[in-house]
C-alpha cells in the first residue's frame, strides 16, 4: 500500500494507493474493536480537525457469508481521505491508521502512524 500525505493550513489529505491490484481498505464509518481496521486520519501537535474526514469515494458492502457479517469498504484502488483543519503551530503531525485487504488476504494493519509536517512560513493564522 503506497500512503501519500499532503497537509495545508487548511485541509490535509490522505490517499490510500494499494500496490497490488484487488485490495481495498475498510471505511472511516467501520466502528472499532470489531472486524477489520477502520481507517483513521487525524492531526495533533500544530494542526486541530475543523470538522469531520471526508472521502472521494463511496462506500460498498464487503459481504463475508461465512462470517455472516457485511463490512463498510470503500471500492479497491485508490481512495482520498480529506480532513479539514486550522493551523495552531508551525509544524504538524498526521495520524493514519488503516487496514488493506483483497477478497483472500489482508495486509499488516498500520496503526496510529505518525508524519511529521512543518509549514514553510512559521506565523500562525
């Protein structure tokens, strides 16, 4: 999975590229501690959410018969995560989590991964 981050003053997003063709990741409404690994985008240390993330995608029903459960993902291939923000700082940090899987197999979860960003101007708005 090839994870791009690019963090403004005003927004940062989040794209999800898998690698391998037929992988997918599960949804930002997939609740947690239950099958799979919702993915997650958030800001600390110089950036605060404005409101809610957001993708360019929407979502499907990954339907798991033996399982006897449906989980929210979104389609395979690529998917942007958009989160609205403020600037508090000048510099940042993104947290993304995140769980990729195809029909057969699921690659490691990353969780809580932490990038750091600075801003080019140091003033804070």
């Amino acid at each position: 999975m090839d994870v791009t981050i690019a963090a403004s003053t005003r927004a940062v997003e989040v794209t999800f590229r898998p690698t391998r063709p037929g992988f997918h990741i599960y949804s930002l409404d997939l609740p947690s501690g239950g099958l799979g690994v919702p993915t997650r985008v958030g800001v600390r240390a110089g950036l605060e959410a404005t409101g809610a993330p957001r993708a360019d995608e929407a979502v499907r029903w990954l339907d798991l018969p033996l399982l006897d459960t449906r989980l929210p993902v979104y389609p395979d291939g690529p998917v942007t995560i958009s989160l609205p923000v403020r600037r508090t700082g000048p510099a940042a940090e993104i947290v993304v989590s995140y769980g990729a899987c195809s029909r057969s197999v699921c690659l490691p979860p990353v969780i809580d991964r932490v990038t750091a960003v600075t801003f080019a101007q140091a003033r804070v708005f």
